[in-house]
C-alpha cells in the first residue's frame, strides 16, 4: 500500500516482509528508527519467531549474525559511520565466509571529527570487503532493494549492503509502496544455505588457508561478484515484473540521449542531479545523469555502455580519499578506459553540506564552459581554509584543526547558500 | 570432495591425512618392567598379577596364578617371611601392600571352595622325590603338572617336613597344612610315609626312577659345649618343637631358658608358656637388632610376654642355675665377652642354635658332593654331582626357608621336566625392575594397609590357637588394590586418556593398548604419567 | 566439587579410567566410542595443554548433549593447529570467524537455533585466554549480561600463543613473555590484580561458572557434563599448559597443570547465579617453586641468588586462593 511514510519505517517494514530471523543491531544515529522499529516488530511477534538482539557493539552485532547465519538463518542488521568500521573486521570476515546477510548502511561521515550526516565515507571505506553494495535514490527503492537484497545475497552465498542517505532518506517522509507478504514471499523464497552447522553432516567452516589457496578463495569472492552483474539485473527484472517496479539493477540512466555531459553519483542526490539536468535541459544544455545502484560489483560495462558517447562525464561523490580525490571517479575513469571522454570529480556534500540544484548547475555549466580542477570540491569555504592554511603556515603547532574551523565558522556554521 | 564452498569449508576428519608421527624424535613402548615384589619373592610368584585378578575380585583366577609357582599359598601366606613386602615399592610411599594376608586369604578361599589343579598329561617319567617338606612336596607338585609320576619318600610319620614339625600351630593350623598337602596327593602324587632313605641308588634303581629331587631338609640340631650341662635339664629345640606336634609334649618346670636368637628360638619360647612355663627367658649373645629372627615374631613373641636377656653367653649350668656373661658387639656387630658374669635360674634350658644336614646317607652317593659346612652342592639347574639326582630346600647352600623350598621345588621341577625330555630349562630373560622412581604416585588413593587381627593376648599365651587372623573377603579386596601395579600395565586408561593426538588406541578390557606412529608425536606424556612405569621412552630410530 | 572421590579403589577417580569402576563413573576419555572431537593429524605442539583440553571438554560436551554440538572457535592456536587448509581435526560442526567475536558468534548461532526452535543442538564457544579475557572480552560480557544460551569455554596458557608468546591479561606475575621479557630490573610481567575471568564471569550473575584444569580430567568432564545442558550463558576456565610458552617439558603438561592445582595458584571451583557452590579440595598442597621451577618462563626468579621476593609474592597468591575458597581439606568445605 503506498502511503506517506518515513524511510526507516519502510526500510524496517520492508525487512519485516523478508521474514528474517535473526537481527542483531547496535543503535546508532540515523539507524535507529530502522532499529527500534524492528525491535518493536519482534516484541510484539509480527516476525514469526524472530530473535532480536540487543547487542553491546557492532562487532558483535554482525559477529552474532555471521553465527546466526552459517547456522542458517537469515540475519540482518543496520549501521552506519562509526559502527561500520567499528565491525569491520566482521564486514570482511563475514564475506570471506561467503555468508548471505544483509546490512542496511545509514550512510554516515567518519569521526573525526565526529559528525552524524549524511555522506558516503563509511560505506567507501569498506567497499572492498567482498560485500555487494546497493544504493537507494529514495524511500521507495531503498525499501524494495532490501527485498531484493535478501534474494541475491542467498543466491550467491554473499552478503549485501543496502546503502541509504542517513537523514536524507532514513528521517524522510516519502509515499512509499510495499509488496503484501504473499508477493515477498513469493519473490524470496525460504533461506537455503550452501553450507551451514549441522551436527549430521559435520564440517569445519572457517578454515585458515595459506598462499596455497588463499589467491584462488579471493577469485572465486571476486567472480561471485562477476555473477551478480549478471544477476542483478535479472533480480530487478523478476522483482519488475512480480511487483511493479523497476527500482535496483545495476544503474539507471536519465536523460543521457545525445548528452554531451553526463552526471554520474550514487544514492539520493541523483534526485537533485535529474532537476539540475531538467533546468540546463531545458536551457538547450545536453545533460544527462546516471544513477548507479549497484556500485559492488562496480557495473563498469554497463556504464561504459551508458556513458559511452558523451564528451564529459562528471561524477559527484559524496566521499573523499584523503591524499588522492575521487573514489567513484577513479573507477569511472577505469570503466571508461580508452574513451576519449573527461571524467571530473567533484567531492560534495561532506559531512551532510547540502548539495543544492543551483551549485550543482553553476557546477556543470563550469565544468562544460571552462572545465574544472581535479578534483573539484563543491561549495568549499576557501575562505576558512585558506585562513587556517595560513594560520598553520605561521606556527607549525596551531593546534586542532577542526576547533579551528569551528571557531572560524561559529556553532551551527553549516552556511548553505 | 564436498560441494561446500572451495578452502573456507573442510571435512571432518581430514587431518587424518596428516601424518604427525613424522615430527618424533623419541618414541614411547610399552614395557612391563619387573615388579620388585615379584623379584623379591624365592617360590617367583608373579604377585602383582595376581593382585591384579583379586582386586577385580576374581579369587579362583588370583590362587590359579599363585598355583602357577607356588602349590601352598594358605602355607605361605601365614608363614613365609614375606620378602615380597619389604620389597613393595609401596613401602616407600605409605606402607607395602600386605601381600602375605591376601595371598592366606586366596589360599583359605581355595580350600573353602575346595579348588584344585589338575595333573598334566602322562608322560610315563617316573620321579623320586626325599622328603615331605615343602620343597619336596612343591617338587612334586609341579613335576605332577608337567604330567610325570611322582613317589615321595617321607621317612616321618607325617607329610610337612618342618612345617609339621617345626613350626607350631599357632602359626600355622595343621588343618590348612592337611588340606594343602592334601590337594597335591590328589593329583596322583604317590606318598611313602615312615620311609626313610638310606641307600639312594638302591631306591633309585629299585624303583625304577628317572630322576631323583631330594629335599631331605636340615635337621640335624647343632650343638655346643657348655660346661656343666649335664646337671640341668636340656633339650634341643627341634626335638621339643617336634614331640609338641606330635602331641607328647615334654615336662618344662616352671621356668624355661631358651638360647638362641632365630625363629626356632622364639618358637620354642612361645611354645614352652603355652605349655605352662611361667617364664620363658630368651638368652641370646647379640642385641635385639642383631637377632636374625623375623621382627613380626619378636614382636608377637615380646607381646605374650617372653623375657629377653640380650647380649648374653650360657657359660655354665649347674641345676637350675645358669650363669651367664655379659657380651658387647663390636664393630662389626660381633659379640665380645666382657668379664661380667650373672646367673639366672631355669628348670629347664633349651637350644635353639640352628641345624645341620642330615648327609650320612648321602655320602655313599657317587659324584655328590658335600661342602664342609655339611651341605650339598648343586650346579645352576640344582642338579648334584650325580646325574639325574637333584637337590633343593634346606639341604643345599641357601636361605633356609619354607619360601626358598618351594622355590626350589619349582625350579628343581622344571630342570627335572627337561632333563627327562633330553633338554635344558631356559629362563626366560626377566624384565628391568620396576624402580619406585618409574611411578607416578599422584595417581594413587590414600590408603592405609589393611591389618589382620590377632588372637586376644590371653588367649594366645595359654593355648595354640592360631595367632594371627586373617583378611575378610572385604579388606583382602582393598588391600589387593592398594597394590600399585608396578612396571605392568593396569589399564588405568591414562596413555589412552592423555595423549593429546589421541595416538594411543584403546583395545579392550584385558587388551592393552597400541600406540598409532603415524600420529604420535613422541611428548612422552603418556610416559610420564603412566601411574606404574609401564611406558619407556626410547631413541627414534631413523 | 562435583564429582564423587572414589577411594579404594587402586587409583580411585584420579586415573583416566579405572577399570574396577562401574562404566557410569568412567570418564568420557576412557570410553573407546569417545568422540575425539578433536582428532589426530592437529598441528599443536608436542605435549600441547590446550589441544588435549579442547577434546577433554568437547568430547564430554558431544556425550551430554548427545551428540548435537555445534562449536564457535577464537583466532588462537586451537583454532590454527585445528584447521590448517586442506586439513581439519574437528569431527563436530566448527565455525571460526574471528579472534574476539566468538561469544557473540555462538551467540548468534544460538538465536538461529531459538529461531528455528532446535533446542536439542547446544552451543559451544571456545577460545585461548587473550580471545577471552582480552580481546573478546566486550563480546563475552554481553553474552553473559543477555544469558544467551552459550557454554563457553576459555583454555587458559596465559598467554598469545599462536603469535609467538606475547603477554595476554591472564599472564601471571613474573612469568616472562615476548612482550615481558627477563631483563631490566623487574624482569618479566609486572605483578598487578590480574584479570580474574571466572570472577568477572561470577559477577555477571549468570547461571553456571567454573574451573577446571587438564590435571583432573574427571572434575573437569563433570563439569562440562554439568555445564552443558543447562540453558542460559555459561563459563568454564581451564588451565592448561603450553609447553612452547611457559619453556616447560612437554612431557610436563599434566604434571606442571597438577601442581597449579595442587599449590593453590589455580583453584578449581564452581558458581552458580554469582554464588561459589563448590570447591575442589588440594589433595596434597605443595609450595609454590615446584610449580615454578618446572618452567622456564619462570628461570630468572631462580637465579644466583633466586628472587625470594617474588618467589613470596606468589605464594600468597597461592595462599589467598586456598583461604579464600578453603582449599585445604582440613579447612572442613563443604560438598
Ligand atoms: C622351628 C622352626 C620354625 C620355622 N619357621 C619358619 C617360618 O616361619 N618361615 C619360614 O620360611 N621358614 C621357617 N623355618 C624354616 C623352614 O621350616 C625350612 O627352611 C623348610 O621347612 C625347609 O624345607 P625342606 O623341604 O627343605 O625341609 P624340611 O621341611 O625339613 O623337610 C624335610 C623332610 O625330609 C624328611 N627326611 C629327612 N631325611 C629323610 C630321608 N633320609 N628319607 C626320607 N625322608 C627324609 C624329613 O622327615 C622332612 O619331612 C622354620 C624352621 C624351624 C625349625
Ligand atoms: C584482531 C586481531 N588481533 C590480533 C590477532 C593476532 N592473533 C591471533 S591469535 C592471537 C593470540 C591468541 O592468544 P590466545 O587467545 O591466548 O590463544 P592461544 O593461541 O594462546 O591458544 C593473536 C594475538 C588477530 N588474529 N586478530
Ligand atoms: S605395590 Fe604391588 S606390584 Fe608393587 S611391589 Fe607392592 S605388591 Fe608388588
Ligand atoms: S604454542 Fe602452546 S598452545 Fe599453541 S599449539 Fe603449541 S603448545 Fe599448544
Ligand atoms: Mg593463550
């Protein structure tokens, strides 16, 4: 029934659906409201026999759903920033064991400094943990990514991170439509593990393996996610054609024909990107945007084919290696390798800075007119950075930089234009 | 191969390919080492295995070992000196395992239950066995099993030897020594009582004979000068012992004297107050430490209340007076007169000096040979200078004992057995002692030694019953299992419990163990807490 | 203690097996259909403690839960001498993930099984003293603080072993290590309170706690008996000696473990709810150096001249222990 609601409580209603049966969750900001809902869903029994743990970490949350699942149970928990990395000798523990759970990632900046919006560092930092990351644009897809996560992750023995705007989508109110049981469960059948603990068929799981085997175990993690290039379009299809929607695939391109500039991000602001790209559209400008959803496996053909005859691709992340630039961008330059088209990066929306529709059209218009700097960091105060720039020039020891900052812009100094 | 995802997942079990034995440097064996009680003991009673059977409570298996080497447990169970004891290994860590009351306990089961041995198969060997003593009637026991016909030639009224004659029966009931003696007849062993031998060769050839054991025992007492002896009254021990057992005791007096320091000495003064002497004074020329009688018989004996003057000589005797002088020892533990003179009085003295070998007869006998301390030398098989005529027990250079008898007359058996055959006994090579520092004695309970009781004081002073009880069925059971097993594998499960590569394969109850080389790796655990040392750890051989 | 000293019996209960027992007072160990949970071909070093404990308590544990056991393993030695590609040691269902995830691991096998309402499986996690008492020490607590339906059980060597022998919190005073070495003027670990983890696990009120040492095998299987199919969160410590880490003979395993015991310097007890219930009395009580002496990790306290001091410190740990759980028979315990 669609009806206005917020993210999480479609998230957490979406997973409720999957009827899983473990969750292990650690509260963090802005997870929660997934969390606490799902609690309350177990409490009052709407999951069948779900068990619901009240862990003391992270690490123990996915650590308790790593158990939960090679003993066959379908687990899930949510987290983001600080509790992804908190658990991520798990995260990767937990795909090296090939086990299907699924996370939802309330994307999150890293500490420190400590900051609870929205970007994509958390999920970035362990992108090559082997698990298969999805990225929703809205409340609706987020919801039915879950649904469709449970399903590719136990076809393929891999576990699967959704990945949703902390605030932006989680604290949203959206109409958002779900599935009736009978459709989920037709969509998603009953977990069967490849291998699970059986006491009638004893076997050891988690075996140390020495450079003998260790390189062929990463390949075969490696062509499961080769697999799931293939699949996840197939799993949308499926999901399309039972349930009527096409959200998940591997990306999806907006207005792209005969674009000359095409805007590639992941998540939520591929909202304000499509309004961009109608405002220069409209303008006469050939602007396209493509959304990817799937970013592990990185759909490189797909986009390749996607991007494939427009001049300028600018990619818009929301993350930032420190020493290097672009994230996202790197791999798209990779995906296009041999084309003769420009990849720009444009770091955006750190830490929860609003990326607006007019930067983001002052920022394309730039880039087509004038070209941009690499990596391009939109809406950055250069104002404070280079007074404290200038600052660290005159006494090597000046102190934090952060309280720094904080001291130049004032409390609350978020200034948005 | 398994359909589960490629390294991350393994069988069970699959290690099993993995060879560890590879990694050994040392290697355990099982090695039954020799126990001490068994080395100790001269009839060669394997005792701690059949401790082994009594502590499982399996009685009739426990006398069949004893049966194997010994044919009158019920006998040595009560008078042996138990050397096996002062051997015991548990000796050293609380006090030795009372042997000799379990083994009179198995001995007086077997007469209860009336369990017998059976005679081997006939070979048709006739065999002369001298003397009714236990060496002569052990030899016959064991020649009967090895299935040959044997005929003994007693020449006193009654079987027993010194048994019968000499020790009373307050230490040993004749009805056990009847029953026991009684067994070994029933396998076919021919019996010629008040027959004594005085021409050897004429009986051998007359009887048509194989061969020959003779164990005619030592009972020659052995005398002294003392001036004036002829004014008391004075009697040799053996003689006052025998007509005591023969039921025609001799008049004592009130006061009895008895000279000497060995178990006959203490037997004749017990003896002589459960005749009615009032006091019975031991004089003997060295101390008590230095008296060679047993230290449980002194101490029965000073419990019912005989006096002692040690460190003394009988220097004169006129009437009941003796005078006696005062010894000291020397260095070498020797007594020296010192001068000093005393006199007691007695109505009648009797020596307990020791006793010879009875050789006259034998003298006549071509290639024997006779030591100049009267007894008889035999080779390593105790075959005599005469072929086919061997000789065993007191008669022959040993420690004379009812024990080293018996054993004798096993062993005599056994060299008989293959000389008859045409062949030679071997020995079989005995295992390395089982050394008190081979034990794990952690492993063992607390457990004190079971005692047997003994006859009320009062009783035993002025009547023969016997003094010393023994063992209920209950107590022989625990003290047949404080037996520590020394050197022999008791399934205790511990090598099989304790090897952390679980390379030790248990086979079952009375199967042992083995131990897997493919997988040990040689720690020596098992070797170090094997509770009785039956474990060695040797060099790999590579 | 909760098992029933058998006297006169030739050994009583302190053998393996005995066979003058009836079978119901055998062990485990001694049974030929054993489960050798833990089989042959490991990698664990000659003589190795915990590989010996791990099946002591996984092959009583097979036998109460009747053969429905799924096991949770630390990172450790245990973990890696079990389970080296392509070969495992284990004949009973085994999941290693991480070094300090395992109660939270068998917590999570735990609630699959209450979500699928198997309660006849059981659950067992297991890990070397560093798992637990140090780094997995924040999952252990919340397993215990949820009583989450998990034995687990700690094999304590009292140090990193499969590193190479690095101080862990359980490491005892003096003992030298990688990372506390003999030298300078306090050679080897400094002597602090310790991390006491059958205590800290007594604190957290849960239902069963308990000690037990690879040198009394029939205490230690009757408490994992005991331990097994209880529900609820669950703790069994045990002692056992690593030949490679504490420089001991590996002949000396069972012997060095025996004379922790026997000195006071690891007291085997049991608690319920928080409460101690029982105590298993020292049976001949030995100074402490005898214990020590057997040990290299231990040498440098018996220079020329020995460290008395330390040498004294110890004994008192020894004796606080056997005071304050009355170890000595004659302090007439009860049970
Ligand atoms: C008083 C006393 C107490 C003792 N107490 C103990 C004790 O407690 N424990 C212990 O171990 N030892 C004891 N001994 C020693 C022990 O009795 C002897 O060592 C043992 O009996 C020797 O056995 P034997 O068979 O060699 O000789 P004997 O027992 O002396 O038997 C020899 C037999 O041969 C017979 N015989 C002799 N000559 C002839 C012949 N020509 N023809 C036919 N038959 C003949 C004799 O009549 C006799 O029956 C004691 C000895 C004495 C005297
Ligand atoms: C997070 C993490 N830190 C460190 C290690 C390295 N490590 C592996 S095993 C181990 C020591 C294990 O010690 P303990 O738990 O006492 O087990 P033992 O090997 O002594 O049996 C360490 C430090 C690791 N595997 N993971
Ligand atoms: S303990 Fe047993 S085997 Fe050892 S010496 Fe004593 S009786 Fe013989
Ligand atoms: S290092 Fe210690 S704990 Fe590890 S396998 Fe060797 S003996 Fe066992
Ligand atoms: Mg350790």
């Amino acid at each position: 029934m669609r009806y206005q609601r917020e993210g999480s409580q479609a998230i957490a209603q979406a997973v409720a659906l999957c009827r899983p049966e473990v969750m292990a969750c650690y509260p963090i900001s802005p997870q929660t409201h997934i969390v606490e809902a799902l609690s309350r869903m177990v409490k009052a029994g709407e999951i069948g026999s779900c068990q619901f743990l009240n862990v003391e970490s992270e690490f123990a949350a996915l650590s308790v759903l790593i158990g939960a699942s090679a003993m066959g149970a379908r687990a899930y928990t949510a987290t983001t920033s600080q509790g992804l990395l908190f658990m991520a000798e798990a995260v990767y523990n937990a795909a090296g064991l090939g086990l299907p759970i699924v996370m939802t990632i309330a994307n999150r900046a890293l500490s420190a400094p400590i900051n609870i919006w929205n970007d994509h560092s958390d999920s970035m930092a362990l992108r090559d943990a082997g698990w298969i990351q999805l990225f929703a644009e809205d409340g609706q897809e987020a919801a039915d990514l879950h649904i469709q996560a449970f399903r590719l992750a136990e076809e393929l023995s891999c576990p699967v991170m959704v990945c949703v705007d902390g605030y932006i989508l989680t604290h949203a109110y959206e109409p958002v439509d779900l599935p009736s049981q009978t459709e989920v469960d037709a969509y998603l059948p009953p977990y069967e593990p490849v291998f699970v603990l059986d006491p009638a068929d004893p076997i050891s799981i988690g075996a140390m393996v020495g450079p003998e085997a260790y390189p062929e175990v990463r390949y075969l993690a490696h062509h499961k996610h080769l697999r799931a290039l293939d699949m996840i379009p197939r799993l949308q299809q499926e999901f399309a054609t039972s349930i009527g929607r096409t959200s998940g695939g591997l990306l999806h391109s907006y207005r792209t024909e005969e674009a000359h500039t095409i805007v590639v991000a992941l998540g939520s602001v591929n909202g304000t990107i499509k309004e961009a790209v109608d405002e220069l559209r409209a303008e006469g400008m050939a602007v396209g945007a493509v959304k990817l959803c799937a970013y592990r496996p990185f759909p490189s053909q797909a986009l390749r084919h996607a991007v494939e005859q427009a001049e300028r691709v600018i990619v818009v992340e929301k993350d930032l290696s420190v020493g290097k630039g672009g994230i996202v961008s790197s791999e798209v330059k990779m995906a296009l390798h041999g084309l003769p088209t420009v990849v720009d990066t444009v770091i955006a929306g750190l830490g929860g800075r609003a990326i607006t529709q007019a930067s983001l059209v002052r920022m394309i218009k730039a880039a087509c007119e004038e070209g941009l700097e690499e990596p391009h960091f939109l809406d950055l105060n250069w104002e404070v950075v280079n007074n404290e720039l200038a600052r660290q020039q005159e006494t090597r020891r000046s102190g934090s930089t952060p309280e720094n900052v904080l001291r130049e812009v004032g409390p609350f100094g978020v200034r948005v234009q | 191969m398994n359909r589960k995802p490629f390294a991350i997942t393994l069988d069970p079990d699959s290690s099993l390919a993995n060879h560890t034995g590879s990694w050994r440097t040392m290697r355990p064996e099982y090695h039954d080492h020799l126990p001490p009680c068994n080395h100790a003991c001269p009839a060669g009673e394997n005792i701690q295995r059949w401790l082994y059977e009594a502590e499982e409570g399996k009685y009739e298996a426990a006398w069949r070992q004893i049966m194997e080497d010994n044919p009158l447990p019920a006998v040595h169970g009560r008078v042996c000196y138990h050397p096996c004891e002062s051997a015991c290994n548990r000796g050293q860590l609380d006090e030795a395992v009372n042997i000799h009351a379990v083994e009179r306990f198995l001995g007086d089961e077997a007469i209860r239950q009336g369990w017998t041995v059976a005679p081997g198969a006939p070979t048709g060997k006739r065999v002369l066995v001298v003397g009714a003593g236990p060496s002569g009637l052990s030899a016959a026991y064991h020649l009967a099993r090895f299935g040959h016909q044997v005929t003994i030639y007693e020449a006193g009224p009654q079987p027993g030897g010194m048994l019968r004659f000499g020790i009373p029966q307050y230490r040993l009931p004749r009805k056990i020594l009847d029953a026991e003696i009684a067994r070994i007849l029933s396998m076919g062993v021919h019996l010629v009582l008040n027959r004594k031998v005085e021409d050897l060769e004429h009986d051998i050839q007359a009887g048509r004979f194989d061969a020959t054991f003779l164990a005619i025992g030592a009972h020659l007492s052995k005398r002294i000068e003392i001036p004036g002896r002829d004014a008391g009254r004075i009697l040799d021990a053996l003689s006052f012992l025998k007509s005591v057992s023969s039921g025609e005791p001799p008049k004592l007096g009130r006061r009895v004297a008895i000279y000497g320091g060995g178990n006959t000495a203490l037997d004749a003064a017990r003896t002589a107050q459960r005749l009615g002497a009032e006091e019975a004074i031991l004089i003997y020329r060295r101390d008590r430490a230095h008296m060679p009688a047993h230290e449980s018989e002194v101490e029965e004996a000073l419990e019912e209340g005989i006096l002692t003057r040690w460190l003394r000589t009988i220097k004169h005797i006129e009437d009941s007076t003796l005078t006696v002088e005062e010894m000291v020892l020397d260095d070498q533990g020797k007594p020296q007169p010192t001068g000093r003179f005393e006199t007691l009085e007695a109505d009648t003295v009797i020596l307990a000096l020791g006793q010879e070998v009875d050789t006259s007869f034998l003298r006549k006998v071509p290639g024997l040979e006779i030591s100049a301390d009267g007894v008889i030398q035999v080779d390593e098989t105790l075959m005599t200078g005469r072929p086919g005529v061997f000789a065993g027990g007191d008669m022959v250079p040993a420690e004379r004992t009812v024990t080293v008898a018996t054993g004798h007359g096993k062993k005599a058996a056994r060299h008989i057995d293959a000389y008859l055959r045409g062949t030679r006994y071997v020995k079989p090579p005995s295992n390395p002692l089982a050394t008190f520092d081979r034990l794990n004695t952690w492993y063992y309970t607390d457990a004190d030694q079971s005692k047997q009781p003994l006859l009320a004081l009062a009783r035993r002073r002025e009547s023969f019953d016997e003094v010393v009880g023994g063992l209920t069925e209950e107590t022989a059971l625990l003290e047949a299992r404080r037996c520590l097993s020394c050197g022999t594998c008791f399934e205790c499960d511990n090598c099989y419990g304790m090897c952390p590569d679980n390379a030790i394969i248990k086979r079952g109850p009375g199967q042992g163990y083995i131990i897997d080389y493919d997988y040990c790796k040689g720690c020596g655990l098992c070797a170090e807490e094997c509770p009785c040392g039956a474990i060695d750890m040797v060099n790999e051989r590579r | 203690m909760v098992t029933q000293r058998i006297k006169f019996y030739q050994t009583g209960t302190f053998t393996v097996g005995n066979r003058l027992l009836d079978e119901a007072s055998r062990t485990v160990q001694s049974r030929m259909d054993r489960t050798n949970s833990l089989d042959s071909g490991h990698r664990a070093c000659q003589g190795c403690g915990e590989a010996l404990g791990a099946r002591y308590a996984l092959d009583a544990a097979m036998r109460a839960a009747q053969n429905q056991l799924v096991a949770v393993n630390a990172t450790g030695c245990l973990e890696v001498f079990s389970s080296p590609y392509p070969e495992s040691a284990w004949r009973i269902p085994w999941l290693h993930s991480l070094f300090g995830n395992a109660p939270a691991v068998a917590s999570g096998v735990a609630a699959a099984l209450r979500a699928k309402g198997r309660t006849d499986i059981r659950v067992i996690a297991q890990g070397g003293d560093g798992a637990t008492v140090d780094i997995g020490f924040g999952c252990l607590s919340g397993m215990f603080e949820r009583n989450d339906d998990v034995l687990y059980i700690c094999y304590d060597n009292e140090a990193y072993m499969n590193t190479g022998v690095q101080r862990s919190g359980s490491t005892p005073p003096h003992a030298w290590t990688n990372t506390t070495q003999a030298v300078g003027p306090s050679p080897g670990n400094p002597p602090g309170v310790g991390k006491n983890l059958p205590r800290l696990a007594m604190a957290h009120g849960i239902p069963y706690v308990a000690t037990a040492s690879v040198a009394d095998l029939h205490d230690l299987e009757a408490k994992v008996m005991k331990a097994t199919p209880l529900r609820g969160a669950r703790y069994i410590h045990i002692h056992v000696p690593c030949p490679l880490g504490w420089k001991a003979d590996p002949a000396h395993t069972i012997k060095v473990a025996r004379l922790a015991v026997e000195s006071g310097l690891f007291p085997l007890f049991e608690a319920e709810y928080g409460q101690v219930t029982s105590r298993t009395p020292i049976r001949k009580q030995v100074p402490v150096e005898r214990y020590l002496e057997l040990q290299g990790r231990f040498a440098h306290l018996f220079g020329d001249p020995p460290n008395r001091e330390a040498i004294a410190s110890i004994q008192a740990i020894a004796d606080a222990n056997i005071q304050f759980f009355g170890l000595c028979e004659s302090q007439k315990v009860s049970s």
